[in-house]
C-alpha cells in the first residue's frame, strides 16, 4: 500500500480532571476525531488521507490540537465545527486554515524555508 498523501494527527490525549494543563481529550477530541474519519470516508479520501488518535503533543494549552503531515502544519484550539472547513480548505483545496493555524515553534523547518525562501 502506497503512503497516505496527508495524515492527520488529532490529539485525543486526556489528563485527569482538574489538571491546571488541562487537556485535548475534555474538551472534545474524541468527537473531532470521529468527524474527521467520517468526512475522509464519505467524501472519498480513504487511502489518500489517514486521520487518527494521537497522544500528547505537548499544546495543551492551545488543545484540541490537529497536526497534518507532511506539510507540518498545526492547528490549534479546533472545534468541531471546525473540521469539515479543515477537511475542504486544507485535504482537499490544499490552502491551511490560517485562522486555526499555530505558528512560531509548531511550524516545521521544511515549511519555514519554503515560506522565507531560505534553506
């Protein structure tokens, strides 16, 4: 089988209740995950795209925290009304959902060079 085209992280990572860093898992990670496979299978993209449970990403403060590879893109604070906007605009059209989009330190090197047309 060939390699997926994009393959979406999601952060379903779930600390227990009342920790100061909170979590992706309670605030509704697992939905978001669920939508995102539902929308890669209705609309054809199996195979060409893999969304899936990921652990801590270490975002917790800006969770639920969405990472598409291998563009190394980071979302960040995603709901679920979010992600079929991220499913068509970024799986589909190819252009990241800017507003969603964690820049400085989660951007990769690879994306920052193309950007800067440096490297």
């Amino acid at each position: 089988m060939p390699p997926y085209r994009l393959h979406v992280f999601i952060c379903t990572n779930r600390r227990p209740d009342g920790d100061p860093k909170g979590s992706c898992g309670e605030k509704g990670s697992e939905a978001v995950l669920s939508r995102f496979k539902e929308l890669v299978a209705k609309l054809g993209l199996k195979g060409e795209v893999r969304a899936n449970a990921a652990g801590c990403m270490d975002a917790c403060a800006f969770g639920i925290t969405v990472v598409v590879y291998p563009e190394g893109v980071w979302y960040g604070r995603v709901k679920l009304e979010d992600v079929e906007e991220i499913v068509q605009s970024h799986l589909i059209e190819g252009r990241p959902v800017e507003r969603l989009r964690l820049k400085g330190h989660f951007e990769s090197p690879k994306i920052k060079r193309a950007a800067t047309g440096k490297g």
